[in-house]
C-alpha cells in the first residue's frame, strides 16, 4: 500500500510542481504588488476605485459582456434546437458547422471581422446597396464591433451544453404534455423550457466569464473607443509599467470571475450542464 | 413525432441556418482576401494575384516567425503530453478530496483568464531571464495547454479497466511494462487529441506571446498582431490562411485516425 501511494506521487508531482513554478508563483509574486505599493497596502485599489476612466471602463467591461451573453444565448436557442432535432448528414453538417470555428484561431477570426466590417468593406457597401443607409455605418473600433466579434467567438461555448440539455429531453414528456390536452406555448413554458434552462443557464454562465477576460477580440476590434478591464491592464504593463495597478486590476478581474463561478455551481446543476454528454 | 407545426419547423431551421452563416462564412472572408493583387485589403477583390503568398515566404520575417511558431508548439506538446498523461494516469488512483483539489489545479490556468496569466508568467520570466526566449514560450504554453491533455487523456482511460492492470501486474508485468502493454494501447486516441489540442494551443496562442515574445523571438499570431496594427497588407490574410489550414489539417487528421481506430477495432473484436 505505502508503494502504490508513493508510485501515485511520484506520478503527480512533476505536474504539480510544473505548474507551481509556472502559474501558481508567478500569479502570486504578481498580486503581491498589488499591496506593495509605496501609497499604502491598498493604495492601488484605492486608485482604480476612485479614477472616473477606470469606473468607466469597468462598466463597459460589464455592460458588453452582459450584452454578448444575451445575444448569444438568443442566437444559440435556434442552433441548439435544430442539432437537437436533425439526424444523418443535415445533423453531421449543422455540428461541423459549430465546430469548425471552434478550430481556428481567435486572432484570424477577429481579423476577418476586421475586413468585413470596414468602413469601406463588404458589409457596408451591401448594406449601402441595399439602401438600408446612405452613409458607411461605424461598425468597427467601437462597442459594436467588439459585440459582433465576440458572439461569434463565444456562440459554441453557449450552443454545445444547450444542445446537450435538448436533446436529453424526454420526447415523451412533451407527447404526454400534448395529450393531456397542454396547448404549444403551455408544454414549451411548463415542460421543455425547465428541463432545458440547466443547460442555457450553464453556457450562458460560461460566455459570461469567457467575456469579462476577453482580450484579442475588444482590442482589435474595439481600440480606443472600447476600453475593456484586460486592456487596461494590458496598457498598464505595456505603456506605463504601473506593474503594482495592472496586479491589482488583475486581482479585481480574477476575483470577480471565481465569485461568479463560485455562485454559478452552488445555484446551477453545472456538471449537468456543461460537461455532460 | 412530437406535434411540431410546420412554421415552428420552418422558422428554428431557418434561424439556425442564418446563425450557421454567420459562424461559418466570416471566417472564409480571409481567403479571397489573401488572393488580392492590389496592396491593400478590399473585398471582393478586383484582380486576383498569389503574389501575396510569394511575399509571405520570401520575406524572412514572417519564415522565422512560422519557425518560431513550430518550434514554439513542439516544446509546448512534448511538455504537456508527458505532464498531462502521467498526471492523468495519477489522478485516477486517488480518491476524495486529494483528486478534486489536484483537479482543480490542474484545470486552474483554464479558468483564470488569460490575460491576468500573461501578465503574472511575463513578471516572473523577466526575473528568470525567460522572457523573449523560445523555450519561455513553450514552457508557458504548455502550462496553458496542460488542462486539455488531462480532460482528453481522463477521459480515455476510463475506456481501461482497474482490473486488467491488476492482471498484468499479477502475471509478472512491472508497471511500466503494464503501461505499455496495457494502459498506452487503449489511451491512444486521447493522446493524439490532447497533442493535437496541445499543438493548436500553442501554435494559436496571441495574449501570452505578445507579452512573452520580445524583439527576436516572434511567434506567428505575434507578427499578425503587429502587423493588423502597422502595415494592414494581404499578406496578414496569407499568414491568416495558413493558420487555418494547419488548424484543419491537424484536426480533420485527427478525426480521420480516430474514426479508422475505431473501424480497426470493429473489425478486430469478431476474431476476440
């Protein structure tokens, strides 16, 4: 027995101590300067509580993914519902389809929104053919552009444990609703729509974290007109090396981020949710 | 078979074919763009040229940055391949509060976004002398990649029964003989998807690498990142258009050896 335990360590610890020299003391020397700063312990903190901008940008960060995760959700619902129905190739199809973005990488995804929502590119000149507007619309360096690039990134994230919760439902339920005499819109608000909010709440959680960490996507697409949290935390290293403010805006993003999470799987089935196949 | 009226029907197929669209149609943008013969980026293009594709190959900075890139992902695969299947093959044999506190490591550098890594690995590799160095980023990528081979490996050993080690060991095999024997055969296609995963992190990894890079050792989504910023030429969509072919051929090869394991082993269980 005390040879299988010491096998077990011996199996674990290069791992363990991989990350501990590669993440665990990194992040700690890092939010360690967030208190050392020379104003006081809590000096940095004081300093982006009480900065107008920074309140701003905080907001924004909320205000945008808020924003992504209803529009994704809403979106997601029809992808979902069609994977949860589709069989043979039109089901093999439709999941390719939700899977290739998956596969490319989020930089070349964020620069082809670049190239389509130009102010000179396709889309607003079909939308200007179409005579839906006279002038280019802005659709890029502002709020936007940075929602529009980010649905598309986030939209499997929200459509795979939908879809996972849709197509676990019973169909009988449903049958039985309707012969109990239940008419469309009773069965969807009574039956399917609880047995199906576990999965929504959960990819919807998700999309919600994945938001407020977003960084390639809001700064490419976004720049100075869209400030998000890890941009400016990226500024501060970048173009100011305020280390001591960019460890505690980092602290302030990883904190909000656990508490959610940790909100999320006391409220939300999550293992039923997201993980489940 | 459940009552679905037809305008239901109509209206979720037709919503998921428009949403479809739009995962999947902006992401082919980049190809006729990289076809263009003028020097800037216009869609659709007037006149079509591979004239772009000849700069990205004769220019050395975008080679030594598809070099780097390679290299960058070979360290960060070979890395959390060995890590993250003997940290896997650990995890299974403990139990209770042990296996969800190491899980929970192990999955952490999937949680914390990544900005706030970057940002906390960069510190620490400025101290070390890591930083701008191509083994730094392919240690630091590893680390990212870590998560994805402990999923798909956990999730491939499941397919092997504690008994048939017990067998092995008890008929005189030492634990690595079992492993190989035994544990390997049957964890193979969680290993090819957490390289594959692994490959494709790193290879398409920006926020650490912008931080990690430095002057000499870009990375390809680097020089994009740089030059989306500066020059906006087709020749960002080249590099763009051969990100995606790697990531596809990578993942289909992927998909194809899954699916011809599993017809091999169809047809091998009649003899069985």
């Amino acid at each position: 027995m005390a040879r299988y335990r010491v096998e077990t360590a011996c199996l674990l610890a290069p791992a363990v101590l991989f990350l501990l020299l590669l993440f665990v003391v990194p992040l700690a020397r890092l939010f360690s300067l967030a208190f050392t700063d020379e104003g006081g312990v809590f000096a940095t903190f004081g300093v982006l509580a009480e900065s107008e901008v920074y309140r701003r940008v905080m907001l924004n960060t909320f205000v945008v993914a808020l924003a992504v995760t209803l529009i994704t959700v809403l979106l997601a619902w029809p992808v979902a519902y069609a994977l949860s129905r589709l069989k043979g190739f039109w089901f093999a199809l439709a999941l390719y389809g939700v899977l290739f973005p998956f596969w490319i990488s989020v930089l070349v995804r964020t620069f082809s929104w670049m190239i389509l929502l130009e102010r000179n590119g396709p889309i607003n000149r079909l939308l200007q053919g179409l005579g839906v507007t006279d002038q280019p619309l802005a659709l890029l360096f502002n709020d936007t552009g940075v929602m529009i690039g980010m649905v598309h990134v986030l939209l499997p994230y929200a459509i795979m444990p939908l879809y996972a919760a849709m197509a676990r439902v019973d169909r009988r339920l449903l049958l039985a609703s309707d012969g109990l005499g239940a008419g469309l819109l009773d069965t969807f608000a009574r039956v399917y729509f609880p047995l199906v909010l576990p999965g929504l709440l959960g990819g919807a959680t998700f999309v919600f974290l994945l938001s407020l960490g977003f960084f390639i996507t809001p700064a490419l697409l976004g720049g100075a007109n869209a400030i998000t949290l890890s941009m400016l935390i990226a500024s501060f290293v970048t173009d100011r090396l305020a280390w001591s403010l960019a460890a505690a805006g980092s602290l302030v993003l990883l904190l909000v981020v656990l508490a959610l999470l940790a909100v999320a799987a006391r409220l939300l089935p999550l293992d039923k949710g997201m993980f489940a196949r | 078979m459940t009552r679905q009226p037809l305008w239901l029907s109509i209206l979720a197929h037709g919503g998921a074919g428009l949403v479809l669209a739009f995962l999947v149609l902006p992401i082919v943008a980049v190809l006729p763009a990289s076809v263009n013969k003028a020097s800037f980026i216009f869609l659709p293009p007037r006149a079509y040229s591979t004239r772009w594709y000849g700069e990205f190959f004769l220019d050395s900075e975008w080679r030594s940055a598809l070099s780097t890139s390679l290299q960058v992902a070979l360290i960060a695969t070979v890395v959390a391949l060995v890590l993250g299947t003997v940290s896997a093959i650990g995890l299974r044999r403990i139990r209770g509060r042990w296996h969800s506190l190491l899980t929970g490591l192990f999955l952490a550098p999937m949680i914390v976004p990544v900005i706030v890594t970057a940002v906390a690995v960069y510190r620490s590799a400025l101290d070390v002398g890591l930083a701008g160095t191509v083994l730094g980023l392919g240690l630091s990528h590893a680390m990212l990649a870590l998560p994805f081979v402990v999923i798909n490996v956990g999730i491939a050993l499941r397919t092997v029964d504690d008994n048939w080690l017990r067998a092995a060991a008890g008929l005189g095999a030492g634990p690595w003989t079992v492993f190989r024997t035994v544990t390997l055969p049957n964890i193979t296609p969680g290993l090819v998807g957490g390289a594959v995963f692994s490959f494709i992190t790193s290879f398409d990894e920006v926020v650490v690498a912008v931080f990690m890079a430095g002057y000499a050792n870009k990375t390809l989504p680097v020089k994009i990142w740089e030059s989306i910023r500066l020059e906006y030429t087709p020749v960002v969509a080249v590099a763009a258009v051969l990100m995606i072919l790697l990531a596809m051929l990578l993942f289909g090869g992927a998909q194809a050896l899954g699916r011809g394991q599993s017809i091999l082993k169809k047809s091998e269980q009649p003899q069985a």
